[in-house]
C-alpha cells in the first residue's frame, strides 16, 4: 500500500521563518508525513513543495508554484498509489491572489477530480482521495504582510472544503483541529505541531481503511 501527500511548505517541513528566504527543514523523522508512515507502517510519499498554490499560477514566485500543473506527472511518477492526501490551499491565502474560503476549497476540489480522473491507482483505477483543511494561519512576524488578511480566510477554508469533500466523495480532515502554526511566522508548524498532525492524520488514515469509507 501507497500514500501520496500533495502538499506545501508544512508537508515539505519547512521551519517557521525567523527571515525572509529561509529554506531550513525540519529533521526527516520529525515531518508530519513520515511521523504518519511510522504509526501506520505504510508508505507515504511526500510531495510537499514550499510555495504551492492549487491551481494558481504565482505571479511573484512563478507558475511552476501551480498544484494544478505539477500533479498530473507526479500522479504518474508514483503509481501504483491507494491513497493521495491533498493539504493545501496555505499559499492560497496569500494577500496578491484576493480569494476567499470558498474559492480555495474549489480549488482543492479541482485537484481531487484530477486523481479521480487518473489511472495511478491500483490496477489502473484511481486513488481514494482525502482532502485537509491546511492548519489555519496567524498574521504575525515575518510573512504578516504577505498573508494580510489570511487569518480570517483560512479558517474559511475549512467548512468549505467539508462541503466539497462531500460533493465528490471524498473523505476530509481538519488539521486546525488538532495542530497549530509557529507564532514566529504564523504560517509554518513547529515539530510538536507536525508531531500532532501526523498521528492525527494517520488514526483519520486508518479509520478509514477499516471502515472502508468511500473516498
């Protein structure tokens, strides 16, 4: 069995930024997809990408920042997959794209339909697809003027991709639930937070294997 994680900088492991242009990692062991591959003792591949977008291209970072035009390859890079998570919709919430919730939960749900559409999953059949509601953001430190306005747009994303999870079959989680950001730059997560999220996120993983939930 195959987990993909089709993330951002928190799926990357970036540590909260102290200075514009850090590229600094959190230790392998301690990144949220890896803390969930030991509980569950399945493989989880990440591809976290800092900087990522769903389906916008960045007009500051470049387009290559785009989910939309990275996942096709990737999807076919890594089949066969059981599962691919998508957590995104951070970056989303950045001041120069002007969206509200619902415009990034759309964009989550684009991506689903992209690996519903796919033949990465077993015997040529698409992946069951889990959608995470990104950890919510803080307007402080560094990134605060880049994510102005972010805090009350990201705790939009929430219910909103709930909805769209449910209009596509998906399963969801709310990683706000259970992890929170670093107050240094109010985007990134500390190792107790990437701790949180991947044994909350592996218990949602496995539960839903048990349980057989449609995704």
């Amino acid at each position: 069995m195959a987990i993909l994680v089709f993330g951002d900088s928190n799926s990357h492991g970036t540590m909260p930024l102290a200075e514009l242009g850090g590229v600094a990692r959190h230790p392998k062991a301690a990144r949220w997809p890896d803390v969930a591959a030991r509980a569950l003792d399945i493989e989880v591949i990440s591809e976290g990408h800092p900087g990522r977008t769903t389906v916008h291209d960045d007009p500051i970072d470049g387009v290559h920042k785009n989910g939309m035009r990275a996942l096709p390859a990737i999807l076919e890079s890594h089949r066969p997959l059981d599962l691919v998570i998508v957590m995104l919709g951070t970056n989303d919430c950045k001041a120069r794209f002007g969206l509200r919730g619902w415009d990034i939960a759309a964009g989550v749900g684009k991506l689903a339909q992209v690996v519903q559409a796919s033949n990465a999953g077993p015997g040529g059949g698409a992946p069951r697809v889990m959608l995470v509601a990104p950890v919510p953001v803080e307007e402080t430190g560094i990134l605060a003027e880049m994510f102005q306005g972010g805090r009350a747009r990201s705790r939009a994303i929430a219910p909103a991709l709930r909805d769209e999870a449910d209009r596509l079959g998906c399963a969801f989680f709310d990683a706000g639930r259970v992890a929170e950001v670093d107050g240094l730059d109010g985007v990134h997560m500390g190792v107790a937070a990437q701790q949180a999220l991947g044994l909350a996120l592996a218990e949602a993983v496995r539960s839903m294997l048990q349980e057989g939930t449609p995704c």
